[in-house]
C-alpha cells in the first residue's frame, strides 16, 4: 500500500463516439462516450457501455447525454463526470491517496481556443494535474507509425465519430489540414432518414447504427466479401404497425452518397493546399485512413479511384488516435507539437 501522492500516466482519446484511455501502454477503457445522469440530483448513474445500454431508453428519472458533438463538448457538466467515471475504471492499484495525473488527451485539428480550453478544464477538474492536448490527425499518424518528425510529407484522413480530420503532416506540424464536422454520426442520421424516406419505417440512432455497422458500405459495387441483408425491425411511421425491412448494402452506399462526397471534396482541398514536394511524398507514400469511418466497406477503393492516390486502412483503425496519444505521453519532452 503506498502512503504518498504519485504520477500516474494516463492518454486518452476522446472522442464523440467512443473514448479510449491507455495507461502503461495498454489500453485499460474502451467505453462509449455515453453517461446517464439523475434527473433530480444530477449525480452520475452510470457511464460508457453501461450508460449506451440506457440510452434511447430511459424514463424522466434518468437523462441519458452524449457529452461531445462534432468533436466538441456540447456539455461541459456531463463530459466532466463522463470522464471522471471513465477514469475510475482505470486499476489505479490500492493507494491511501488519489494519483495525480499526467495527460495526453487528442482533440479535433480545427478546434478553437474555446474548445480547446473546455477540454483541458474538464480534463483538470477530473483528476487531470499536467494536462498536454494533442491534435488528433497527428496522434493518429503517430499510432499508424508514421515518423511525424521526419522531413516528408504524410498525409492522414481520420474520420471518427464526430469530425473527419484531414492533415498532412511534415517535420512535426501540421502543413496543411482541413476538419469538417462530418463524420460517422452524420452517417448514422443519413441511414435514419432514408429509411423513413424510402421504407416508412422509423428507426432509432442504435438501430441506425446497426445497420451501418452490418451493411454500410461506400460503393454500390463491392468485391470480395459482399454482407448479407440486414433485416430491420420497427414501426411504420404512419400506421405505427410492425415492419419488417430487409436492408442491402448498395441501399447504404446510395444513401451515404452526398456525405461521402463533402469528405472527398475535403480530402482534395488539403491537397490543394499541400506543397509540391510534400504532394510528391504522399504521391510515393498514400494516404492513411483512421477512425471508425475506415471501416466503411470500400472505401479505401472509392477515394482512391477518386483522387488517383493509393488509399491504406490503418492495421487498427479504431484505436490508432488512442495508441499516438499512449507514445505522445511517453515523448512529452520531446513532442514540441502538444500543446500545454
């Protein structure tokens, strides 16, 4: 049992999907950045998978709150004790006195000075002493392996839950990027309204979710492994009776046309922006593609036949922001791109 205060290392990627946190180079929280709050005493209920399980769900008794929207806080009291809670499932040993922590915490590339100070203050008033902020594009180059300090251009798209992240990345800076707030969620709420367009069935954002998860897809014409109809159970949004649906993927591919163009349209305006030699080296080098929004079946394929530049997946395309912070906190003496 330890009788003093000691540093512990903790990085995290918070994101408006899913927060990761990795301690000791392992990753100890993979949660759902969900929390349910008491509606009389606005006391935390519960958090991460045990909050998602509610939400959609829950009476007047309980709000259930997804604390970050596009990539943002949008509540600062809930992202608060979300991350208190999340924090707490890290096995921290059994000490007398809470550990003070060090953090690296990876927030969206077009962030203002607002939101960047909403971050680090709701990451202090958690627990967090030495809190470093790091953008997520360069975390995510960081977890795919790439040499961010090297003199040669990488570029990164991340796509996550809430933001897609664009950056081409040189020397340990950012040369070039762009951050659209459109990203998985957006993916999510096009499928949900389809299928009250096209099916008359009203389906909830889980169920949406679902759906993009079986069938999502960004082709109309996939090779390889091509899924199997999902079939979606819900009311008919007129009679209120029960539908059954079967949902194909090239239904998803159609319906996630116009968002996947606006992230084309974005990959290209960083391009655009990039420096000729450094344009030379992603030539040569590709494209990597991070975040949830990499698993979209094909993809990789589409950008590529788009913009005539070879496409990678990340190896763990989920985790990659989360593994970049886990090596930024090891490297805070030498990482002069986070930011304190």
């Amino acid at each position: 049992m330890g009788f003093f205060s000691f540093t512990q290392d903790l990085s995290m990627d918070l994101g408006t999907a899913n927060t990761i946190i990795i301690s000791d180079g392992k990753i100890v929280v993979d949660e759902p950045s969900v929390v349910a709050l008491d509606s009389a005493t606005n006391k935390m209920r519960a958090v991460g998978e045990r909050a998602k399980l509610m939400y959609e769900k829950s009476n007047n008794n309980i709000r259930v709150i997804r604390p970050l929207r596009d990539g943002v806080i949008a509540d600062f009291n809930a992202c608060e004790q979300m991350m208190r809670g999340l924090i707490k499932m890290v096995h921290t040993g059994n000490h007398l006195f809470s550990p003070s922590l060090r953090m690296v915490i990876g927030v969206p590339s077009g962030s203002t000075e607002v939101e960047l100070r909403a971050v680090r203050d709701s990451a202090e008033h958690a627990g967090g002493r030495d809190v470093y902020l790091i953008f997520e594009p360069m975390a995510a180059a960081i977890g795919v392996g790439i040499d961010v300090e090297a003199p040669e251009g990488n570029m990164i798209v991340d796509i996550g839950g809430g933001t897609t992240e664009i950056a081409v990345i040189s020397l340990g800076g950012i040369v070039s990027n762009n951050s659209i707030k459109m990203a998985g969620d957006d993916f999510t709420a096009d499928i949900q309204e389809y299928m009250s367009r096209q099916h008359n069935v009203k389906v909830s954002e889980r169920m949406a979710e679902r759906i993009k998860i079986n069938v999502g897809a960004a082709l109309t014409d996939l090779e390889g492994d091509i899924p199997e109809d999902f079939i979606v159970h819900g009311p008919n949004r007129i009679t209120a009776l029960p539908m059954e649906v079967p949902v194909c993927y090239q239904e998803v591919a159609h319906c996630l046309e116009k968002s996947l163009t606006r992230i084309e349209t974005a990959v290209l305006s960083a391009l655009e922006n990039t420096p000729p030699e450094l344009y030379a080296d992603i030539v040569k080098n590709g494209i990597y593609l991070t975040g949830g929004g990499a698993l979209l079946r094909g993809i990789d394929k589409r950008l590529q036949d788009k913009i005539n530049i070879p496409f990678h997946v990340a190896e763990d395309p989920l985790h990659s922001v989360a593994k970049g912070t886990g090596i930024a906190i090891t490297n805070v003496d030498r990482f002069e791109f986070l930011m304190r």
